[in-house]
C-alpha cells in the first residue's frame, strides 16, 4: 500500500518538473512494487480473495494512465496531463481499498 502511495507523490513531482518517472515501472503494473508482489507472493497465498481477484484491473488502469500522462507531459500537452491526473485519485482510492480489504480478509 505504501509503495502504491507513493506513486502519486512521484507523478506530482514529474508534472511539476522536479521529480523523474522510471517508465519500466511506471508503465507496467507488474513492474511496479505492488505488481511484483501482487504476481508473486499474492496470488498465491490469497489469490482465492474476491479483493485479491478484482485488484488487477484498476491497477492495470492506473498504469495506463500514467503512461497516458507521462507521454502528455513529454508531448507538452499539460493540459491533458492535468485534465488525466484528475482521474488518478479514484483509481488510487479503489486500489487502497481493495488492498485493505486484502488485508482484513487475509487476518
């Protein structure tokens, strides 16, 4: 949860013009912290989960949408960059949830 977290924080930081994006990371969600422990230890110790199920697509999703900002930004779009971002926080919301859910259901 904390990796995922701090993933917003680096993306602000990029469209502010003060951070840089690792795109292998950033671009694909089994790269990414989460995604490496979501392909490995997760699925398969709590794969059986409805939470752990449902978790794959919103991931994905956010990873496609950074890559959809990143490439914005870089095409000097920050309009669009912006205008993306804004969906960022529901995604990110749903994510935190499912993995709580995860959490709980995994106790």
């Amino acid at each position: 949860k904390a990796a995922h977290l701090a993933w917003k924080g680096k993306l602000l930081s990029f469209l502010d013009g003060v951070g840089s994006i690792d795109e292998r990371v950033a671009f694909s969600h089994h790269e990414c912290g989460l995604g490496k422990w979501y392909d490995s230890v997760g699925l398969q110790k709590l794969g059986h989960l409805p939470a752990m199920q449902e978790l794959e697509k919103p991931h994905r999703e956010l990873h496609d949408l950074i890559r959809n900002i990143v490439e914005s930004k870089r095409e000097g779009d920050r309009d669009k960059a912006e205008k993306l971002l804004e969906q960022v926080e529901p995604l990110s919301k749903r994510i935190v949830a499912l993995i709580e859910n995860i959490e709980a259901q995994a106790s």
